[in-house]
C-alpha cells in the first residue's frame, strides 16, 4: 500500500515546507491576536468605564461566535479544501482587527469581537491541514513543535501591544491588520492545498469501497470516544481560559501591577511554551509515554490551581507559571493529538470544527464566570468567607479533576492512541 509520504508526494505536498509555511502563518496570527487580547480588559474597563461582568460578556461574544461557525468552517473545508477556506477566515479577522481600531463605542468592539469569532475558522482548519499532512503516531510531537513555535507570537504579541497600548490603545489593533495582511499573503503565495479534489474523491471511493466489503457505516462523527475527547477539550480549554481571561485584571486589582506587567507575563508564558514544546515534549513523551505525560501533566494543573488562591505576592507568579504552561501545553497537544486519531481522513476538518466548538463553549462560560468572581469579591463558600482568586482556583481544580477521570477512562479503554511515539520507539 502507499505510504504517507509516497501519499504527499502525489499531490505535490511537500511536509516540510507545507508545516514550514503553516507555522509562519500561525505565528504572525498569533502575534497579532496575542497584542490584542490581554488589552480588551483595560480597553473597556478603563478607557470606556464599562464594569467587570460586561468585560466578560464582550469577551465571551467572540467565543460565541466562533461555537456557531467554527464546526461549519471545518465542515466545508472538508469537502472544498483546506486552502479557500482558511483565506476566508483570514480576509474575516483582518476586518475585524480594523473595526476594533476604529471603535469609538463598546457597541463597535462588541461588533469587532463577534465579526472575529463568526471568521474565526482558521484555528479548526488549520488543524485539519497540520492533521491531512502528519502520521497518527508522530503527530503529537509534530504538534509540540508547532505548538512551540506559535509561542514566538505569544512572547512578542503582549509585549508589543503592551508597550503600544501604553500610548494609544488604537495602535496594536492597526498592528495586527498589518500582521493579518501578511498572513494573508503567506497562504496566497505558498501555501500547497492538502486536500485536493483528487484526494477527496480517493478518500470517498475507498470510505464506500470499505462499507461496501464490511457493511459498516463509519459516517457518524460523533462515536463515543470522539464525544468523550471533546469533553477533554471543553474541560482544558475552560481551565486556561478561566485563568487568562481574567489575569490582565487580576494583575492590576491583586497586585496593583501596570499594563505594561501584562505583556511581560504573557511573554513569559510563551518562553516557557517553547521551552516545553520543542524541548521537553518530545524526550519525556518518548522516554515515559503519552498516557504518563498525559496523566502526570493534569496532576500538575490541579496542583497549581489549588495554590493559586495563596499567592498573594505578585513573584509567585513566575514560580506559578511554569508548572502551568506545562500542565497546559502536555495536556493540550495530547488529547487534540488523541481525538484526530479518533476519525477518518475526510472527517478530520468536521472534528477539528466540533473541537473549536467546544472551546468555545469554554470561551463563553469561563470569562463570565470569572468576572462574575470578581464582580462579586467574596462570598460565603462552605461556612467560610472566601475570594475571588479562591473561587478561581477552586472551580480549575474541580475542572481537572474531572478531566483526570476522564482521561483515565479514556487510557484504559484506547490505550493504543496513547502510545510512545512509533517512529522514536524503533531508534531505541
């Protein structure tokens, strides 16, 4: 039978390139999107009075958005290709990106975040690329690189909007319609289409040649272990968005830190991400297996969410930081490696979909939650009078705990999609 790269190879893909050209793309997204994000509280807290709940609200709009497109966008890409697709979603986030520069009004940034999310189909789609390209045993580290990579974006992303939003808050929005732009040009020039007409219709012959010889009807996406994998990736999702979605406003009515302290966490937190991506993943998934990382690393996340109440001296943070990216970013690559694994070449655009839909259900309830927190201050939890950062941490460790047991039930019953990395294993 045809191999993977005798496949790519037929239909002019080259892996290297095809991942080279993706990464960049991703990278100048991220960067753009990165200057803009941690700056919306202090946009609309601070520069239009609005109070906390509806930071959380406006935030939540964009995930909202995205929970009713995303699935739709993966969909098409499915059968029109990844290529056409991901240039809508692109010409999409660049008018945002515009909208939010020219907002004089909380209505036009709440319009802007919403246009964001209803185009922000890029994320599943291009997970459907990085998917159509990579092996099923190799793709998690291929991930943590890209992973690793798209991190460059985070550690300069805040630190750029920081400093220029510092000055006006207008500039880092008209920065990142230029950055978008480029985007836009990557994947007009050299981006190479993945899922080609032709490779469609092989993939349709041999689905109906399959059913045909073994009477199995293996359409429906939603299997059970598919629906408990996206549950994995609500729970995740909800986690990390709980604790960024509020940490730019955590930083200044906790610890009384400057904007400008937002950029430089947010950074740090992408050094790490590279640190973990592209030098731990691959030696400790090889080394110990992706069902100890995968176990090990939701450990980590519970921990930390339990001691994020108790650090009541901004330093901590940077003690904090590390455990939580690695928690985040092991857990993360893991289970979308697992749930890609869970579907069919011609579906992976319609599960990557559903995977966006969940975190953005995450990206809904998380933000409103969390500023309802801190709307609210302190309340009577178990007989005793507690905080904002306690519920924070509580509801994350909660949240993983879950996510724990779901993931162990997971292990047991598809241990082999948690395997160590095939083609490492055999270098041994």
């Amino acid at each position: 039978m045809e191999n993977h790269r005798e496949k790519l190879e037929r239909f002019n893909i080259n892996q290297k390139s095809a991942m080279g050209t993706i990464v960049l793309c991703i990278m100048v997204d991220v960067l753009g999107y990165s200057m803009i994000l941690p700056l919306l509280p202090h946009i609309i807290n601070e520069v239009f009075g609005a109070p906390p709940l509806l930071t959380g609200i406006i935030i939540a709009s964009n995930a909202a958005a995205a929970f009713l497109f995303a699935p739709i966008w993966g969909k098409l890409s499915d059968i029109y290709g990844r290529k056409p697709l991901l240039l809508i979603s692109q010409f999409g986030t660049l008018a945002s990106f515009i909208l939010l520069g020219l907002s004089n009004s909380i209505f036009m940034i709440f319009t802007s975040r919403i246009l964001d999310g209803v185009f922000g189909g890029q994320i599943p789609v291009i997970r459907a690329y990085v998917n159509d390209i990579t092996e099923a045993e190799t793709r998690s580290t291929q991930v943590g690189k890209f992973t690793a990579v798209m991190a460059f974006g985070m550690i300069f992303g805040p630190a750029i909007g920081g400093i220029a939003g510092n000055v006006i808050w207008q500039i880092p929005p008209f920065i990142a319609s230029v950055l978008s732009s480029v985007s836009i040009i990557l994947v007009l020039r050299f981006l190479v289409e993945s899922m080609p007409k032709e490779r469609i219709l092989e993939i349709k012959e041999r689905k109906k040649q399959n059913m045909e010889q073994s009477g199995d009807d293996k359409s429906n996406v939603l299997t059970k272990v598919v629906v408990l994998r996206l549950g994995m990736v609500f729970l995740m999702n909800f986690v990390v968005v709980l604790f960024n979605t509020s940490f730019p406003y955590v930083l200044g009515a906790r610890y009384g830190l400057a904007i400008v302290f937002i950029g430089l966490f947010a950074a740090t937190s992408g050094v790490i991400m590279i640190i973990v991506g592209a030098g731990l993943m691959k030696p400790l998934n090889t080394k110990f297996g992706e069902s100890k990382m995968f176990v090990s690393a939701i450990i980590i996340g519970i921990s930390v969410s339990l001691l994020y109440p108790f650090m009541i001296e901004a330093w901590w943070l940077f003690i904090f930081i590390f455990p939580f990216v690695f928690s985040n970013v092991f857990t993360r690559t893991i289970t979308q490696t697992a749930l890609s694994k869970a579907v069919e070449e011609d579906k992976q655009g319609v599960v990557s979909g559903y995977a966006s839909n969940m975190q953005s259900i995450g990206q809904i309830i998380a933000p409103i939650l969390a500023y309802s927190y801190l709307d609210v201050g302190t309340i009577l939890f178990l007989g005793l009078t507690v905080d904002a950062y306690f519920l924070i941490g509580i509801t994350c460790a909660l949240s993983m705990s879950i996510l724990l047991v779901l993931g162990i039930i997971d292990i047991r019953k598809h241990s082999k999609d948690f395997s160590k990395p095939k083609q490492l294993e055999t270098k041994n």
